[in-house]
C-alpha cells in the first residue's frame, strides 16, 4: 500500500491544511478565501484545537493534510 500527500494547491472550504514555517502539528480548516493585496489568493483558516485561532494565509503557503491512498 503506497499514501502520498495530495499534490496542488487547488484547496476548498472544509480541506485540512498545514503551513509552511509553522510547527506541522498545528493543523487548520479552510474556512473560505479571499483576494489578497496584489491579486493573490488568500485563504482564511481556523485552528483545529483551539476554537479562538482564526489566521489568513496565502494558498501558496499551505500544504494539505489530505492522504490519497487507501487507509
């Protein structure tokens, strides 16, 4: 059985992230997006163990906890 992260950054609301340059066990929900300065895609992400952290952060920077495979 072979699991691999799921390539890409063609996020939707409800995806479990992470992101770059923060401890990897912080993990995150998409909550919704929008347009950041300069045009580019800003997602907003709420902590999953912790119900008052609500962060934003370019899509660029995230990295799905998602696992194609089998479990």
């Amino acid at each position: 059985m072979k699991l691999e992260l799921v390539p890409g950054n063609n996020f939707s609301v409800g995806d479990l992230v992470s992101v770059q340059n923060m401890p990897r066990n912080e993990c995150f929900c998409i909550i919704g997006f929008r347009s950041g300065a300069g045009g580019g895609k800003v997602a907003i992400l709420k902590a999953l163990f912790n119900d008052t952290c609500i962060i934003e952060k370019p899509v660029s920077e995230l990295q799905s906890l998602l696992i194609r495979g089998r479990l």
